[in-house]
C-alpha cells in the first residue's frame, strides 16, 4: 500500500472514529438531558383558578407546535389583528378557535412546501450551521382530539401569560416608534409576515428571532415555553417524543 494510501485510510478511519463518537455523546446528552434529569413544575402559591386554559402541543413526529385558543383581548392577538390578511380569522363572529405556532428553520420549512420532504442539504444545514428561522401559523376551526401526539395542558392564568411572552418575543417586529430595541408589546408593533402562502389557505409564514442548530431546534423552542408555563419539561428536548415523553 503507498504512502498516500496509507494516510488517506488513516483519516478516513480517524474520521469515522469521530463522527461516531459525536453521535454517541449527543445521543447521550439527549438521554440523561431529555428523560433523566427533567425540571419539575414549581409550586404555585396562588389558589387553583377555577378558569384554567387550555391548550395544545401537538407532533407530527420530528415536528412541535403549541396550539393556544383565540382570544382576542390578549395583547399578542392584538398585534396579530393589525394585518389586514389575519384580522379575517380573528374577528369575534369568526369560527376559527386555535392557533398553531411553531418556530423552525426557515430553510427547512421552505422546502415543506406541497408535502415534500426537504432535501439532505437542507437537514444537514439546519443541524449544523446556526440558520435563519421562521414562525409558523396556522388557524383551525375544530376542537383538536387528543392522541399519542396531541396532548392537552390546563394553563393558570399567569402560566398562559408566560407561554404567550415567549412566543410573542420570538417574532422578529417592526415599530412605527424610534424605540425600536424596547422589549415589550406596544401599540406600534407588528410582526413580519412573509409575503408566500403557507401549506394551505389557513396559515402563514413570519419572520423570527433566533437561530436553528442542533441544540436548539424547533422542539427546543416548544419546550422552552412549556417551561416558563412551569410545566414538567426536559433540560435538553431537541426531539418531538422527548417532549411527549413528559406530558403523558
């Protein structure tokens, strides 16, 4: 065997060596992070509110959104009624009920359209490159039934108002005022929404804060929020069963 074959070999073994081990500690990591070592929701030292909301985390199996009823006189629908286009599904005599949010990669989510798969560059890019992000919505009009990837929370009131924080702060906004960097919902704020269609006639894609890699996915998102709603999470839930896991 010649020299150059010999080093080529090495590397190539060196190299399989350590991908290896990579995905052993990440597994590893997603192991005792996501099903070990969890957060416990906190004891409340409010009285059980009688007018619990409810909501939804729903999966398609790589894939979770949180799914939060409509109510108009939140401040986060609020903003959201200031399109022109959403303000349809959010009138008071509208039969639309829920919401579905989810923050993922903006890449991943444009190759998603009409059903497809996106390809292995673009999975590849969105767990190992740090990547732009989107927010997407979409609006129903039934009662969601629940099933081994559809689970239902009962929020109190300050827990709901916490969940809905996080998700409002992951809005990339525009404000008509000169204080652009306050970290609060005003008057002048409004969400980018991008000019495309979503998969349907009912949802759309917006602009979002943050970036996609693989410890911190779109999983990772949806349990952050269930944490600050203080419930039971997992510290590390880059996976949609992790979060499952915890809501059985």
């Amino acid at each position: 065997m010649s020299r150059k074959k010999n080093y080529l070999f090495c590397f190539l073994r060196w190299s399989f060596k350590i991908i290896l081990f990579s995905i052993s500690f990440y597994l590893l990591f997603v192991l005792i992070g996501g099903y070990i070592w969890t957060v416990k929701p906190k004891a409340s030292n409010s009285n059980l509110e009688k007018n619990e909301i409810e909501i939804y985390v729903t999966s398609n199996g790589l894939h979770t959104d949180i799914v939060i009823p409509i109510q108009i006189e939140t401040d986060f629908f609020k903003v959201l009624s200031q399109d022109s286009i959403l303000n349809s599904y959010l009138g008071k005599t509208n039969s639309y009920k829920w919401l579905s949010v989810g923050w993922g990669d903006k890449g991943f989510y444009n190759e998603s359209y009409n059903g497809g798969f996106p390809s292995v560059s673009a999975c590849l890019n969105a767990a190992f490159v740090p990547s732009e992000t989107l927010m997407h919505l979409d609006f129903y009009k039934n009662n969601l039934l629940e099933n081994e990837n559809c689970k239902k929370i009962k929020l109190k009131k300050e827990e709901y108002q916490k969940l809905l924080q996080h998700i409002t702060m992951s809005f990339r906004t525009v404000r008509e005022d000169s204080e652009s960097k306050v970290q609060h919902i005003t008057n002048q704020t409004k969400f980018i929404r991008l000019p495309q269609k979503g998969y349907s006639n009912s949802d759309y894609f917006f602009e979002a804060k943050g970036n996609y890699h693989l410890f911190y996915t779109c999983n990772s998102w949806t349990n952050e929020g269930l944490q600050k709603a203080n419930q039971k999470t997992a510290h590390f839930s880059p996976f949609a069963q992790t979060i499952l896991y915890h809501l059985n």
